[in-house]
C-alpha cells in the first residue's frame, strides 16, 4: 500500500515567497473566521465530528476508479465536505487533510501550504457550498444535479488558481500552464462530479436528515450563495482570459508589480528591494527581505492571535 | 492490518529525535523559507544548503540515502516549471522542433528551471527529515504550542487517530468490490465508468456514514470522561538549553546561507 | 455493604419510538462483580450509557447515594467508569498517554496529579511501557487493556465495561479476564461470553426486550437450561 499524491499538491519550490506570504495571509484570515465561527455556533459534539471527517475525506480521496486509458477518477472532496459539513466546518476539515498530506506525506510543500489550502479547501468549498444552498430548498433531484456541478467547478477553480499562482511566482508561462491544468482538470473534475453526487444521493437514501433542514449542512447563510457565485464567476471569466488572451492578464499582472516580483527573486516587498539608507549592498537587500518576511510573519502571527483570544 | 506504510518515523534515537519538535519544525520551515528566498544560480548556497542536509542526515542516524531515496516524490511537479525553459529572455543554448513548435532553450531560462527543481528537492528532503525524525502526535503538540487554533490541531489529530482505521474500511470495501468484479471471458470487466463512479461513490457514501456513526461513539466516549465541550491539553514538551543552542546556531546558519547566496 | 448504584423504574425510548427499556431497577453493592447478559437488542448497552448519564431516561439513577442531575453529571461520571465495546471508539488519542490522561485532565486535576494517575492506571493494567505508544500500532488485546485504563485513572467507584472478551483471541481473552478478576473494584459487565460468566461473576443479571428478566446467583441462572432457551442464551 502507497499513498499517491495529487496532482493540485503544489511542492516547495514552486510558488515564490511573496506569492506563498499572500495565499498564507488570505488562508490564515478565512481560517480564522472559521475557526471563531464553529466555536460559536457549533456544539460541542462537532469536534470529533470534523475530526473523523476529516480522516473521512482523507480515506474517501483513496477510493480511486478506472476511467479510461489507465487513469483514474478520485475525489479531493472539497465540495462534499463543505455540502455535508457546513462550509466553515467543511473548510477546517480540509485545511486539516491538506496539513497532514504536506506535513506527513509531503504531499504539497509546507511554506507553500497556504496556498495548497486555498486552492484546495478554500475555494473548493465557497463554490461547492455556495452553488449548493442556493437550491437548499428545491427537489433532491435538482439539488444533485447543482452538486455535481459545482464539484466539477470546484476543481477547475483549484485547476485555475495553481496556474495563475505559478505563473505569478514565475515558475510557468501563464497561457501554457492554464491550458495545461484546466484541460487535465476538466477530466478529474467529472470524475469529482460523478463521486460526489453519488456520495449525496447515498446520504439522502439513506438518512436525508444529516442533509436536511437543522442539520449543520444547513446552518451556512444565504451569504454563500454570493461567496460561491462571485468565485464561480471568477473562475468562468479567467479561465478564457488566461488561456486564450494571456495578454491582457500580463499587462494587469505587470501593471501591478507582480511579474517583476515573480520573475526577480522575492524580497521586493520593500521599493527597490534595497534600504535607501544602506545604498544598494548586499547587506541593504538582505535586511530589505529580513523586514519584508518579518512584516509578513508579524500579520500572520498577529491575526493568529487575535483569533486565538476569541477562540479561548 | 496495519498500514504501517503510513508511518513516516524512523526511530533511531539519535540527538536529533530527542531535540524538542518545536525547534525541529521552526528550523525546517526557516530552511524551506531560506530555499525560497535564494536568488536562481546562487549554487554555492544551494550546495552549502545540501551540505546542511545531509549533515543533518548524518545526525539523525538515517543512512546518507534515506532522504534522498524519498525525494523524488515533488518532481513530476517539475513538468510546470518546464516552461521557463522557453519563455525567460536569454541568449539561444539550442533549438528544436517538438510536434509544430520550435522551441528554445535559453541559458537565463535553463538556470530558473534548474534552480526550481534544486529548491523543490532541497525543501522536500528537509520535510522528509522532519516527519523521519519526529512522531507526528509530536509535531501536533509542536504546532499547539506554536499557537495553531486548538480547533485545528484537535481535528488533526483525530484526523491522524482515524486514519488508519478509516483507510483499513477502504481497503475492506476496495477488497469487497474486487472479489465481485469478475468478468465473462473475452469481455472486459465492469460497466461504463459513469456506472463505476456510482459504485465508488457508493462506497465513499457508506464510508461516510459509517465514518459519521462512529463520531458518534466517539462523542460519546468523550462524555463518559469528562469532556464538556472544552478540550484541555497537556504540553508534554519542554525546551532544554540544547535546544536553544541547536535553533540558534541553526538559523544563524540557514541566515548565512542567504548572506553567500547575495553576493 | 454499601449501596453504590441503584437503578430504580428506567425507561427509554429512542427517536423511532422504540421502546428499550421498559421500567428497570437493580442495585449494585461495593464490592459487586456483576455480569449483564442477553441477546442483542436487549437493551444492555442502552442501560449502560444510562448509568453516567450521557442518555437521560425516565426513572432515577442513582450513584453513590446521590441522584444523577444535570448539576452533579461530571462528578457522576468521573465515579462511573464506562468501557465502550469497540476500543477504537474509546481510543481516539494519538497516543496512550494522551488517551488515558483525557479523563483527569477533564476532572481538572493539576499536572503532576494527572501524570502519577496515568502511571497508576498504566500499571493496574499492567501496561506501564506502554506510555508512549501510539495507538493504532496496539492489538486489540491491547487497545482493550488500555481502554480499561482510560477509565481507571479517574479512579471510578464503579467499572462499567461492554462486551470486554469480544473479537480477542483465546490468550487475550484470558489475559483480560484474569486482569478482571484482580481489579478490586466494583464491575457491571455486559457481555455474550457465558464460560467468562460462569468464571468470574457470582452474580448475573439478565436482560430481555428492555427488562430485566433473571437477577441472581449465576450458579443458578445457568443451571435453568429452560430459562437460558427462551432468552436467547447458551448453557456453558
């Protein structure tokens, strides 16, 4: 027995640091609000429940099929567990499973973490979660239908924002990179549809009330449905752009810096990526990205904190 | 069964598994970092950060080949990189024809990719190192303490209890599925692969309820011992001098790495 | 002897309606080793949870002279030591240390108290060496010795333990059943193993479709081969 590895699993390596810091910051706030969120509202029985979720979500992302031409079909199960779980909870639970893999399996790398969990978890369950509740009320046949959907879409977001995190660290080209992993994603993403609503219509056999009204599935606001549309929408506008009009992307990238940043080497939160009062040495560039991880590491840590207050 | 294949630990006793595993996990993620941050080409740096590998290797009692037999994991990842190889402006190093492109290599573009790669298969032997050398119940009580929300190393740690045991219910149901998908002679076995993702996500549904009865036992067992909603913990870990003197000496070093790497 | 359990008029009923116990009363005195036997879905498991309380049933339970309340449900529980059947339910720490200090730490016992606890427990198990261990590397033999010590180290008046024996081969099982027959403690144990009855309990009560239906000495209970038919059970 072996663990196979994922193909969204970004390794170290690949991602720069201001890219990593930026998906770090952005998975560290969500996770925060998450974190605040089900130590409000949820009971205390949710902590083993997400716990063994999430082993759940680990073990299911095992269960392969063959598709065709030797590949197979597996879940990452982002959608599902935001759909089953609620999404706050669905997005601890695989923020979680995403720790473990890179931690335990080097399964993704560690300073690239944030973004591995932002692709993967984050964005997976806004889509899955949002598109879902916002035919919470219609006919289960509708209701699977939506979820399959939105697993597909799920994927080819995750797809989509590993590409342009690659492109912008300058590890990839971004037409050649977006095509790449939308057009294997669209692939994998059928077969996340296919298990996905297998998996539901299963559940609301067998006991439709874990999926019905008062249960946590049930407990995310019609703010969702927002989160998952603009996400959605994200995804359908740039994919197109990415792949067949690059141009216009690199012009907004360059506009803002991004490129330059992804291209040099990363220390260039600080202008010029020297300390004007050092002039331009070795030793001014160096305290230059000594300050920039710091700031970096002081808004981490600070919101880190200032969640944890709330939680304890 | 035991799948004991999911067990990254290598115990060998060495200095390094008695090191506490906060400074284990602080100096791991400073190296990742410090590979990150390393300009391309600045190969006297990358070689004096290999340097540091394998003497931590050497330490660590795990035979020179143990990290690197193990870190060729990231590379089919390097397919994304492949790019850079075309794209980068730089003086031609050669040209060729690949189905209806011509392609070429460019020296700045060769340098990125192979810088790339080194700092992938750098970062991944130090994590490799990391989980060989400490028990992942330890590397959990090392993210408590670094302040990780008690919420999340909580679920990590079911996550890790119920591992194995979930996975051993994947392979029974894996197993149960193989012994009846026989095929008649000369067809080909199993349905369409729509009708086979319904039979996996049937599986994946019966794991899930099963997966959600049992936090249910679970919870309950929790009750039986006093659990009221608040998890108490207890830190087992605490910081001796060494491991003080080994961070400090050790981040000093990963900082040098970075001063040689820039001029 | 001192009463420390009695059980007066429980009953029951799950969401579906299904009624699983139907009026129950029994006493346990200190010193008591009792076996709880009957077919499946006789209700046995259901009582048990009644007894620290984690499900609240009509009818009283009382533990220790006092009358399980909402108030007084952690000091219950930390005097009702119960064992699940599946000890990957009861284990679902990383490792034994943190396993068995999880009741202690959860009575809100200082540090140094929770460690000579864990110690203490390790040891009536007879599993000292086992500290460190993680769990999803024990047997199941194991895995039920230290799922008795999770409990032990609250230091409960009264060990509450659901099917104990099963699933264990021949030598766990006698190793189990020796360590029951050392723990000097008062013990309620469920369970469909009649030779571990006939051995280890003097006293049987025996359950059938929510009632208690034989409470007495086991010599007798399973000398009526009559009575064992009618309720599902084996003559050893």
């Amino acid at each position: 027995m072996h663990y196979a590895p994922a193909p969204l699993h970004i390794p170290d390596g690949f991602l720069n640091v201001t890219v990593s810091a930026i998906c770090w910051v952005i998975t560290v706030i969500v996770i925060g609000m998450a974190v605040s969120r089900t130590n409000k509202s949820l009971g205390e029985k949710q902590v083993p429940l997400m716990g063994i979720m999430a082993a759940f979500i680990f073990a299911a992302q095992m269960i392969n099929f063959p598709v065709a031409g030797g590949t197979s079909g597996h879940l990452l199960g982002g959608a599902l567990a935001a759909i089953v779980l609620g999404p706050w909870a669905g997005m601890l639970v695989m923020t979680a499973v995403i720790a473990v893999q890179g931690l335990l399996f080097q399964d993704g790398g560690l300073l690239v973490m944030g973004a591995n969990i932002l692709n993967m978890g984050l964005l997976t369950a806004a889509i899955g979660y949002g598109l879902y509740r916002s035919v919470m009320n219609k006919s289960t046949g509708t209701k699977l239908a939506v979820a399959g959907v939105a697993a597909w879409l799920s994927v080819m977001a995750g797809a989509l924002a590993t590409a342009l995190q690659l492109w912008l660290s300058g590890t990839s080209s971004l037409q050649t990179v977006t095509i790449a992993m939308l057009s294997v994603h669209a692939l994998i993403g059928i077969g996340e549809a296919l298990i996905t609503v297998a998996a539901l219509s299963f559940i609301f056999r067998t006991r439709p009330d874990l999926l019905g009204e008062g249960s946590v599935s049930a407990e995310g606001g019609r703010g969702w449905i927002a989160a998952g549309v603009v996400v959605s929408l994200l995804v359908v506008l740039l994919s197109p752009l990415a792949s067949a009009n690059p141009d216009g992307l690199e012009r907004v990238a360059t506009d803002l810096g991004f490129i330059e940043a992804g291209q040099a080497a990363p220390y260039e939160i600080i202008p010029n990526y020297t300390l004007p009062f050092l002039g331009e040495t070795p030793l001014s560039t160096i305290l230059a990205g000594a300050i920039g991880a710091l700031i970096v590491l002081g808004i981490v840590v600070a919101t880190g904190r200032s969640l944890q207050k709330k939680t304890s | 069964m035991h799948f004991d294949a999911f067990d990254r630990y290598h115990d060998t006793g060495s200095f390094i598994h008695r090191l506490d595993p906060r400074v284990k996990v602080v100096v791991t993620v400073a190296y990742i970092l410090s590979n990150a941050l390393l300009p391309d080409g600045a190969w006297t740096a990358f070689g004096l950060a290999w340097l540091f590998l394998l003497f931590a290797s050497a330490l660590s009692n795990l035979g020179p080949g143990f990290t690197f037999k193990r870190s060729f994991i990231a590379l089919p990842f390097a397919l994304a990189a492949v790019t850079v190889l075309f794209s980068i402006p730089g003086s031609p190093l050669s040209t060729f024809h690949f189905l209806f492109w011509n392609l070429t290599i460019t020296d700045m573009g060769l340098l990125r990719f192979v810088s790339i790669v080194v700092r992938s298969w750098l970062s991944v032997q130090m994590a490799i190192l990391l989980v060989a050398t400490t028990r992942f119940p330890d590397i959990v009580h090392a993210l408590e303490h670094l302040r990780v929300p008690a919420i999340l190393t909580t679920i990590i740690a079911f996550l890790y209890r119920y591992l194995f045991v979930l996975v051993d219910e994947v392979f029974r149901l894996l197993r149960a599925r193989e012994a009846r998908s026989a095929a008649a002679p000369g067809s080909r076995s199993g349905g369409s692969a729509a009708w086979r993702a319904r039979v996996a996500g049937n599986m994946a549904g019966q794991l899930f309820l099963r997966s959600y009865e049992r936090s249910d036992r679970v919870y309950n067992a929790m009750l039986a011992r006093g659990y009221t909603g608040r998890l108490n913990t207890i830190h087992p870990h605490e910081m001796h001098r060494m491991d003080y003197i080994v961070t400090v000496l050790a981040l000093f070093i990963i900082l040098l790495f970075q001063l040689i790497g820039r001029i | 002897m001192t009463n420390v359990l009695s059980v007066r008029n429980l009953r029951f009923s799950y969401h579906d309606h299904h009624e699983a116990l139907r009026g129950v009363s029994f006493d346990l005195c200190e010193g008591d080793k009792v076996a709880l036997v009957g077919p499946n879905g006789a209700g046995k498991s259901t009582l048990m949870l009644h007894l620290n309380g984690i499900l609240r049933g009509q009818g009283e339970v009382m533990v220790g002279g006092e009358r399980l309340t909402r108030d007084n449900l952690p000091a219950i529980r930390a005097m009702v030591g119960l064992v699940f059947q599946n000890p990957d339910d009861q284990l679902f720490s990383p490792t034994v240390f943190e396993d068995v200090a999880f009741g202690p730490l959860h009575m809100g016992l200082p540090k140094d108290e929770v460690i000579a606890r864990v110690e203490a427990a390790l040891q009536a198990v007879r599993m000292s060496n086992y500290r460190d261990r993680m769990s999803h590397h024990l047997s199941v033999g194991e895995k039920k010795r230290i799922a008795i010590a999770t409990v032990l180290s609250m230091k409960p008046q009264i060990l509450v333990l659901d099917e104990p024996t099963a699933g264990l081969d021949p030598r766990a099982r006698r190793t189990l059943i020796n360590l029951l027959r050392d723990l000097p403690i008062t013990m309620l144990v469920s369970t469909h193993d009649m030779r571990m009855v006939q051995e280890l309990f003097p006293r049987t009560i025996v359950m059938d479709e929510g009632l208690i239906v034989a409470d007495g000495r086991t010599e007798d209970i399973l000398a009526d081969e009559k009575f064992l038919n009618e309720h599902g059970l084996e003559k050893v």
